[in-house]
C-alpha cells in the first residue's frame, strides 16, 4: 500500500470520503514525517503540532457529519513564512525582524486556504526577504534538499520546495517575484505555477510577485489554484475573479496541437549547463513527436534588461535596508547588505527610473517573443542544485542573480509559467523545464505541463530520510 505521506491530495481526498482514512491520520503522518526529516532539512520556521492535530480533529468531524468546507477540507498544506497567518510572526527570514510581532490577520492565500478546510502544518522557511534563491537565512540558518543534503534548495521558497520534496505534504504555498517557486522546483523535482499577475490575490500587493502553488504532480497544483484565486478586496491589482475550474480539461491538449517557442538559451547570464540542455533538447524532441508544433526562437533578453532588473531590486532592497537602526542592520545577512548596498548607495533618482525602464522593456520583449506562439519551453534553470551554504551559485554579492533569466521576464510580463519536472543529471539531481503562456491563460500552461507529465522520462523514487 501507498504510505499516508505519499498520497496526493486528491487522493486523500477520495480516501476521506469514502471514510477509510481521516484527516487526522494524514496530519499525524504528517507530523512524523516531519519528525524524521526535519533536524537536518531545516524547512519548517513554525510547526505547532498540537494546533496541527485540533486542526485535523475538526476537518475529520466535518467529513464525518457529511460538510467537508471545499474538496481540500483536511489536506495538509504548508505556507510560505513571508505569507501572513493569523498568529504567527512573519519575519521575513531575516534577523533584523526576529522579534516580529504576530499577525493578526491571514493573508489572502492563507485565508482561503483555512477557508477551505486545509490543515496547516506548518510555515516554511526563506531567506532574507525572500531576495535570494538560496536556502540561506540570517534567522533559519541553511535549509537543504532532500535529494542531496549538500545541495541547495534554491529558493526564495526554499522551506516550501524542501517540504514537497520530502513528503511533508501533499499541497505548498511559495511566493514568486523572480523564480522563486519555480527556482526552487527544478532543483527539488517537483511542480510549481507562478500564475498570471493578478490571479492570485495577496498582502501587500507588489510588482511581479505572486502567490503560488508547489506540489509534487500538475493535478494538484490545479486544485490548489482553484482555492487560492477566490476574491479578496485587500489587493488592489488582482484580476476580475472567474470561477475556473483549472483541473478540468487537464488531459486534452494533445488534440490542440499547440504552437511552441523553444527558447534552449537565453544567452545571458550563466551559461546553460550540458545536462540541462540535453533535457530540455529532449522535452522539445517529446513534445514534437507528440504532435506539437516546436519551433526555435532567438533569445529576446539582453545583458542590459537583466541588469536594469538587477538594478531595480537591489534600489528596493537598499531603500529598505537603510532604514533599518545600525544594530538591527547588522543582523542582516552581510551577503544581502552587499548585493543591495555595492552600486545602489550610489544611485540617484534617474538611475533608478532607468532600471525600472529596462524592467518594462523586459516585459515587453516577452509578450512579443510569446505572440506568435501558444506556449515557449526554456529551460527553468541554466543550472543544477548548488551548494547547500553558498547564497549564490556565484557566491559574489556583485554578481548574485545571473541564474534568473529564464524566470524573471515572465514576472515582468505577468504571464503565467511552470516548472515541471523533466529528469536527473547523472548525479541524480532533479532538472525540471518551464512552460510560459500567453498572460491569463494559467490553464493551458497547466494542460501542457500534464502533458509534459506524460511524455517525460520514468521519474525517480522521492527521497527518504536517513535511518
């Protein structure tokens, strides 16, 4: 038999309905799950287990009186730590914020989540605030991946990606303003969505950042979306709601024949790694042979646009940094005073308003390169899991987000974009590609990556936790 921590959500779904397994017996799988694994993963920033085990009790009455709250009521999910919950401090990774009040209030995607009946395990950890795709944190420490401890996670949602791939849970909730769910899923096996901009609503809002979701299969992350983009008023740039159903229809494009743009290599910013490009040269080879139509396109990125990105985060992490008093300053993680503090001390207005103007080019040059396609297939990542402590795969404060320019157009842009799992470098590293569409079309990115989910090669057990 499937072990409890192995079960989708879906599957736990069925199980809970038909009564022969109950939510609280998936949150203590759950917890021991978590108990194995957690002295040296370091995923979880907060973990009550008895507000864990209440939980699970009341979902597991709701089922039994016959008013599961939504298809998810009982799943066990963790939350990204920069997404406010009620009750809990949000320090954003960093321990200039240690001592951070507690939340009074859930953010949008924890809302909805509770208002559906998951059972919130735990919330998952990060690095300064979030501006590292690394799992390194001033406050957490290092948060590892459970394919090879040694190596990194990625991040900024590194908890949550080190979580899925372990088993902690069935569904994650990351947040992406650069790659940070996607990032994190190439180097850990798994799926994530960074939706369209505006799909899902959040607190605060913010340009190019989203909530999404990271699972283990496409199915799941559909249901997940279809909980998370409900209305909420907090944030002033989310889209008109629709009552999609994004998990239906997941199996039918292969008759649509779609249209696909193979972007193999940017061209800027680390160069693509040979076991990356062998997988995504097959994943373009799969998806032909399965009837698409896959074209190859030219790199619409510069070495200026992604600088003028660069630019632009380093002023707003700067700006935010230099309020800080000195002795909550000096608690920062030094690589990120670096990175934030070598060129932005330094700017002006003007350079500022020209970065944010390369950001806009960037955004731009995607939706052009996207038009005369359906779908583009890239590579997520140039590169495999790095090092576990570097909080670059650079390790150079100067020069720390060169590994970013397949993901970060697409957060300028607003499309909608995924990580799906392809297969292993030789050493057993997970590769995963990116599958971008046209702006609002979140359920045929998820459609194409089901499909990716079919084509690609047999995939390698999870990882286990050491005896």
């Amino acid at each position: 038999m499937t072990a409890i921590h192995e079960l989708s959500a879906e599957a736990l779904a069925t199980e809970y309905s038909r009564g022969t397994l109950s939510p609280l017996e998936a949150a203590q799988a759950a917890l021991a799950r978590v108990a194995a694994w957690e002295p040296r993963l370091n995923a979880l920033y907060r973990c009550d287990e008895q507000a864990v085990l209440a939980q699970a009790r009341e979902s597991e009455r709701r089922w039994r009186e016959g008013r599961p709250r939504s298809p998810l009521e009982g799943v066990p999910i963790t939350i990204k730590e920069n997404i406010a919950t009620r009750g809990d401090p949000s320090p954003v990774g960093t321990r200039a914020n240690e001592d951070a009040p507690r939340q009074s209030v859930d953010a949008p995607p924890a809302a909805r989540v509770c208002e559906a009946g998951c059972v919130i395990l735990g919330k998952t950890t990060m690095p300064d605030y979030g501006m590292l795709s690394s799992g390194v944190s001033s406050l957490h420490g290092v948060t590892r991946n459970p394919w090879k401890l040694e190596r990194n996670p990625s991040g900024s949602s590194s908890g949550a990606a080190a979580a899925a791939a372990a088993g902690y849970a069935p569904l994650h909730l990351g947040t992406d303003i650069g790659g940070s769910v996607r990032l994190p899923a190439t180097h850990c096996g798994l799926f994530a969505l960074k939706p369209s901009f505006g799909r899902v609503p959040i607190h605060p809002p913010y340009l190019g950042r989203i909530a999404g979701p990271m699972t283990r299969d496409v199915r799941d992350a559909a249901a997940l979306l279809e909980i998370i983009t409900q209305p909420d008023a907090r944030d002033f740039m989310s889209l008109p709601f629709s009552r999609a159903e994004y998990g239906a229809g997941l199996e039918d494009i292969e008759a649509a024949r779609p249209r696909i743009g193979f972007l193999a290599d940017m061209g800027v910013g680390l160069a693509v790694a040979l076991p990356v490009r062998a997988a995504v040269e097959a994943a373009a080879a799969a998806f032909a042979d399965a009837g698409c139509e896959v074209e190859r396109l030219r790199s619409f990125l510069s070495a200026e646009m992604l600088d003028g990105a660069c630019r632009f985060f380093e002023a707003r992490s700067y700006n935010d940094i230099s309020q800080l008093p000195a002795e909550r300053r000096a608690k920062v993680l030094p690589f990120i005073v670096q990175w934030c503090s070598h060129r932005a001390a330094d700017f002006s207005g003007r350079d500022v308003m020209q970065a944010y103007g390369l950001v806009m080019a960037m955004a731009e040059a995607a939706v052009v390169a996207s038009e005369p396609y359906d779908f583009l297939l890239s590579p997520t990542s140039p590169i495999t899991a790095y090092a576990a402590d570097l909080a670059a795969p650079t390790n150079d404060p100067r020069n720390a987000l060169p590994h970013i320019a397949f993901t970060l157009p697409y957060n300028a842009s607003g499309q909608p974009a995924a990580s799906v799992n392809w297969t292993y470098s030789s050493e057993g590293l997970p590769i995963g590609i990116q599958i971008v569409g046209k702006r609002f079309d979140d359920a045929g990115v998820l459609r194409l990556a089901r499909l990716a989910e079919k084509l690609r090669p047999s995939q390698r057990a999870w990882p286990q936790p050491l005896p």
